[in-house]
C-alpha cells in the first residue's frame, strides 16, 4: 500500500529535534513555523514533521485549536490507519492480560500506550471510548473497529465528557458505536468488591481503575474497623474495605446517582447491612462529623482534581490542605488516613506538604496537639495506567497513608 501524502510542518530554526527524537510526545505551538499553509490543517489530520533542515522527525497529529501537535510515531514510513491502530491496540492488550485475569482495566492510557489523548478503559465486553484528541474524533470509526477486533468486544461506547475535549474544539455527546448498550449498570469485580458501573450515565468512563492499588491497601487496613469513605463516587474505597472484612463503612459523596450504585454494589456483595451512605458536600459532612465528636479507624478522602491546572495549583492545595484538616481529627487514636489528589499540576512533594499542614492544623485545633503523622505508604495508579517518562502529566495519582 502506498503511503499517504501527509502534510508538512517545520519545527522553527533555533527549536532543537532533539526532544522529539528523544521521545517528546508533544510539539508546542510556538516551537512551529505557523503559516497560511499550517493555519489550514483540517484539526485531526495527519502531518510529517521536519527539521529545521527538512529531515524527517515524526507523523504528529495537528489541530490548529490546540497548543500542542502530538506524536504518533517516530517512524515516518507508517500509515496512520486501522491497521496500525490495531498494532497498538494489541501491544497495550498484552501488558493488561499478563496484569488481570478478568477483562476490567484501562486498556489505553493515552500517550504512554502510544495513542496521544485517548483514553480506552474496559468492562468485559464493553469498551468506553474517549477519545480526547481530534485526530483520534477524527478516526473514530477505524478506531472502534480496530478496538472490536482486538480484544473481541461485543459492545462500544464513546465517552464525550470531561474539559480535554471542549480544549480540543470538540462535541460533548456521547454514542454507542457498536454493539447494544449495557441494559443497566455493569458489574465490575476488583479486590474481592463488586462495582456498579454506569457506562452510559456514569462520570467518566464509569469505573475509576486506577485506584485499584490503593483500594487494596486501604482494604488491608480496615480489616474488623470502621471505615468513612469522603468522595466516595460508587464506593471505591468503602466497597474494598467490607470486601476485607471491615466492620462498617459510611461513604459520603454529592451525587445520589453515585451513592445508590454504591449501595447495589453492597447488595451484590452480601454487606448492604454494613454499608451506609450520606449524601452531602464533602466539606460540610467532614465538619458536621467533627461536630458530632465521630471517630472512624480509617478515614479516606478521594476528592476530584482541585488542582486541574498550574493557574489553580495554589487554590487547589488550599482546597487539600482543608480536606487533611477537616479528616485528621475524625481518625480514632492509633487509627489511619489516606488523601489522595488527581491532579497533576500538584506534584507529590506539594500534595505531601500541603497534606501534612493540613493534619497539623486540624489535629491541634481539636486540642490533640500531641498526636503525630506516621507516614507509612505513598501510592499512584495501577500498572493499567502507565506513565510516560517524559509527560508528568500521565503520572497524575497520588495517594499518601498515614497512621495518627
């Protein structure tokens, strides 16, 4: 098969191609000669990136609404086509099935799976499509084809929520491109727990994977105790911990849709009774229990990323700082408390500082001034969610346990 005529764009004379023959997955705009010619890029196409000196670099992705053009491959004799989407489809495939006996797990995780803003998590024979990129918008059909061919899914699904896309000049509606819909929230079993997972209606893709190391951590430590799960979306915390035999859980979130899929999850596993939610800001439960004299043996908070970009870095610490200092004082003696940030504009070593802040101030306000944090385990996502040695950004989960 021929090749096709790609278009051409040029790093500017003084930007070095050493980044990009390096592994660099992006190109920033002002690292372009930007013309006439480049201005009139269809967003999502295909482009052959060159050197100053006309050498070929790279196949990038190019959408003049974004900042960035992404790389595809370092081997610009390809064809960016279903066939090599497959190709990388099957290579992530192999890591998942060598990790997981049952097909549950983030197949694609963006750049470091080779597929620049996509995002492909799995539930048997489901696969959720978000493809946050316009190149991969722009390939959507191959790639779902591809997806349905490698790993034999009977159903996929396009998630179009989430900021990525509207920075992209992307829709927000979402489709069902192959297959029947899920007939009502997907069973997912993960650390012993059973999940409810609302593929359709669900935030994000349904399911956060990416928790699961942490789940299983905090499980380990809630054998026999009481649990309060802050943020709790469908449960994950609070699911894993009465799957380990804790003796109560209170899961605490905003969203009634969330909290009643946590509660089926408990039905499914046989410990509804032991299981209780409360629904509320989060903020506001943490000082109502605190003004209720209430003690948990682990308390977890999972909030969403305050912190989703470097202009709301210091509002976003705050916001964790006030999370630790609201949790610490509901931790029994001797008991535990893990925090946890998505964000990746808040780097562990500022999530760490603000955390500890946070335990300071609320421990000695609450006149226990002499209580002291044991760090003993620091935590991210799973390997389902690999992170690429040069993008931060894709190693985004941070997850810090401390006994008080």
């Amino acid at each position: 098969m021929t090749q096709p005529s790609y278009p051409v764009i040029r790093l500017k004379p003084k930007t070095s191609p050493q980044a990009v023959r390096r592994g660099a997955p992006w190109v920033y705009d002002n690292e372009l000669v930007t013309d006439r010619r480049t201005k009139a890029i269809a967003p999502g196409a295909i482009a052959l990136l060159q050197d100053a000196e006309r050498a070929s670099l790279a196949l990038v992705a190019v959408n003049p609404a974004s900042r960035i053009a992404r790389v595809l491959d370092l081997d610009t004799s390809q064809t960016i086509n279903r066939a090599w989407l497959a190709a990388r489809l099957r290579h992530a495939l192999g890591l998942r099935e060598r990790l997981f006996d049952a097909p549950f797990y983030r197949l694609i995780h963006a750049e470091a799976d080779g597929l620049p803003g996509v995002v492909i998590d799995r539930f048997g024979d489901t696969c959720v499509i978000q493809p946050n990129a316009a190149w991969a918008d722009a390939m959507l059909e191959d790639l779902a084809a591809a997806l349905t061919e490698v790993t034999g899914a009977s159903c996929i699904l396009k998630n179009a929520g989430g900021r990525a896309r509207a920075l992209e000049g992307l829709d927000d509606v979402g489709a069902v491109l192959s297959g029947a819909a899920p007939d009502g929230p997907v069973h997912v079993p993960m650390n012993g727990a059973i999940y409810l997972a609302d593929l359709m209606q669900g935030q994000k893709t349904g399911l956060f994977f990416d928790q699961r190391p942490n789940h299983a951590f905090a499980a380990r430590l809630s054998k026999g105790a009481s649990v309060l799960d802050v943020f709790s979306h469908v449960g994950g915390f609070s699911l894993a911990a009465l799957a380990q035999g804790a003796a109560s859980a209170l899961a605490v979130d905003g969203s009634e849709p969330a909290l009643a899929l946590a509660r089926g999850g408990a039905d499914a596993m046989g410990v509804a009774e032991r299981l209780q939610t409360r629904k509320g800001d989060a903020f506001d439960v943490l000082t109502q229990l605190g003004a209720e004299g209430a003690r948990f043996d682990v308390v977890i908070c999972d909030p969403p990323a305050f912190a989703p970009s470097k202009k709301a870095l210091e509002a976003g610490l705050r916001a964790y700082e006030r999370t630790a200092r609201l949790a610490a004082p509901l931790v029994a003696e001797g008991g535990y408390l893990a925090l946890c940030s998505c964000s990746h504009a808040a780097d562990m070593d500022a999530f760490r500082r603000a955390s500890l802040r946070g335990i300071g101030r609320g421990l000695h306000e609450t006149g226990a001034p002499g209580r002291r944090a044991q760090l003993i385990h620091t935590g991210g996502a799973g390997p389902d969610h690999p992170m690429h040695p040069q993008l931060a950004e894709s190693g985004y989960l941070k997850a810090l346990f401390f006994r008080l």
